[in-house]
C-alpha cells in the first residue's frame, strides 16, 4: 500500500509539473504574433507507431526523421532532435522564429513537441525523396534537364529568401542533396534551415568554433578559419549544382583518383575544353540547352565556389 501509495504521488506531481509546464508554453506562444502548434507527445508517439523504425525517414546531424499518420489520414513528418543544451524559452522563441518562415522552396515548419528533455518538431510531409536518392541511390529516377534546372532554381529562390527576405536573416550551414526534398511536382524544398541555431555554439559576428556542415560542400574559409556568412550557402549551392548536372556525388573514391573531386575533376575538364564530359550521361541535350546548362556551370565556378580565383591566383 505504502509503495502503491508513493507510485501514485510521483505519477500526479509529474503529470502536474507537465501540465504547468504546457500551460507556460501555450502562454508563450499566445504572446507572439505567429503562433506554432504544440503537438502532444501521445499522439506524436501514437502517429509513428511508437517511432518505429518501419516509420523512419532518414537521419542526420540535428536527429532522426519519422512518418506519422494522424487519424484523419493526414502525414506528418516529425524530427526527434539530439539533445540541446538551449532552455526551453530560447527554444520557443527559436520555433517561432522558423515556423514564420514560409516560402514554397522551404519546408514547413507547423509546430513542436516539448517532452521532458526531448524536443521534436512536426513538418509537412512531403511524398518524393530527397535529390540524393534521385539522382544516385537506391530510389533512382532518370531526372530530365528540365526538372533539374526547375530544382536548380527552386533551391536558389529558397536560399535568397533565407538570406535576403525572412524577418531575420538564416544562414542553413549544410546545403546537400539529402536537404532537398522533391514533392510530386518535383519541386525543390529545403530541410532542417535554422536548425543550427537550436544548437547553440560559441561564436562571435564572424567566426564559429563549432562547424556545421558536410564534407564536400564547406567553403575553405569556414571549413579551415571558421568565417560563417551566406556565402557559406553559396558555395554548397556551387557544388550542389555540379552534382544536379553530372548526376555523382561531390566526392566518390570509388571512381579513379582524377575524377573522386567533382569540384576539381569539373574544372580539369573546362580548362581542356571537355564540359561535355561533366553532363550526366543520361541526358538527352540538344544545341537549345547546352547553352543554359553552360550557364549553370559558370554560375557554379564563378559565383558560387568561385574556383579559378582560388586556385589559380
């Protein structure tokens, strides 16, 4: 009885201190002109059937991504994060921050879960793969150019709202083809923007002493000096677009030791007067497009990575 008794106390105060604390956020939230969902961690839990992994979606830095199905039929997808150090309030302001981030190249953001320690957040669900699956893994599907110069341009028009026109500039850090989903149109949406600002790091205006990002597409003057701005962005997007017109992954050590470096392998290539080689050998070019896909190549060497100024100055 006595242990009965004490189970039965620490079950109320917990359930008690949870609903205060939920109380306190819906309070926080109702004081900010965007208002997120706050989504119940049972019915997050029952959606995923328990995060099961037949439910999983794919998994990076910040967590792991599951399916959920509501019982209405609708699909959520929902991000358990790792854990943060950052408190519940910065959290919260974090969360509304990004979910007034609306723009049809960024996914959406409708709300979060707070559960004790674990925080998750609550997406769209969007149908396609992500263009890493597209273009190169198990999920292949035989791209048109076309449709790869539509994503080229979604995924710009994502990145110039996230730097120029959200209500407080966004730098992703760690532009890749798994970050970009395709919906049934095939039209490019970025993942986990803001993300790194869940996961707070010493840093100053310029320099971070924590580097986020993926082996392959980081700037040498963030990857080496720790200088964080938007061309951190810019130049993923460089290499990001060398990968959209060869269809191959930026770095590949099963191919031979000239061609594993897409970056470089690309300019060996314009210097030789090859580009040709570059094209993913998949697509069926005419005269009309040669010309814009040369375009894209000039905008990845000369905007973005700016690569003969580094290499050959």
């Amino acid at each position: 009885m006595i242990v009965g008794s004490i189970i039965f106390t620490i079950t109320f105060w917990k359930h008690h201190a949870n609903m205060i604390i939920l109380h306190e956020i819906q309070q926080e939230f109702a004081n900010k002109e965007v208002q997120p969902t706050l989504y119940s961690y049972n019915i997050l839990k029952t959606t995923t059937r328990d995060f099961h992994q037949s439910n999983k979606l794919g998994e990076g830095g910040f967590g792991i991504v599951y399916k959920g199905v509501l019982s209405n039929g609708g699909e959520l997808a929902i991000k358990l994060l790792k854990k943060s150090e950052q408190g519940v309030s910065e959290f919260l302001n974090e969360i509304v921050l990004l979910t007034s981030v609306k723009h049809k190249n960024l996914m959406t953001l409708k709300g979060c879960c707070l559960h004790g320690v674990q925080r998750l957040l609550v997406y769209e669900f969007v149908e396609k793969q992500n263009v890493a699956e597209v273009l190169w893994g198990e999920n292949y599907l035989q791209l048109d150019w076309p449709r790869r110069f539509n994503i080229c341009v979604g995924i710009a028009r994502g990145l110039s709202y996230l730097h120029e026109d959200s209500h407080q500039r966004i730098i992703h850090r760690d532009i890749k083809a798994p970050n970009i989903l395709l919906d049934k149109q095939f039209n490019a949406k970025i993942v986990d923007f803001g993300l790194a600002r869940l996961f707070p790091d010493d840093e100053s205006h310029m320099t971070t002493f924590h580097i986020a990002g993926t082996r392959g597409y980081l700037a040498l003057e963030y990857a080496t000096l720790g200088q964080l701005s938007d061309k951190v962005d810019v130049y993923s997007f460089g290499i990001l677009l060398l990968e959209i017109i060869s269809g191959r992954k930026n770095i590949d050590f099963t191919l031979s030791i000239d061609k594993i470096y897409l970056l470089e392998w690309a300019w060996f290539l314009h210097e030789n007067k090859m580009l040709q080689n570059l094209i993913d050998q998949n697509l069926n070019i005419n005269n009309n497009l040669e010309g814009q896909i040369q375009h894209m190549i000039n905008v990845a060497f000369y905007v973005c990575t700016q690569y003969q100024q580094d290499v050959h100055r």
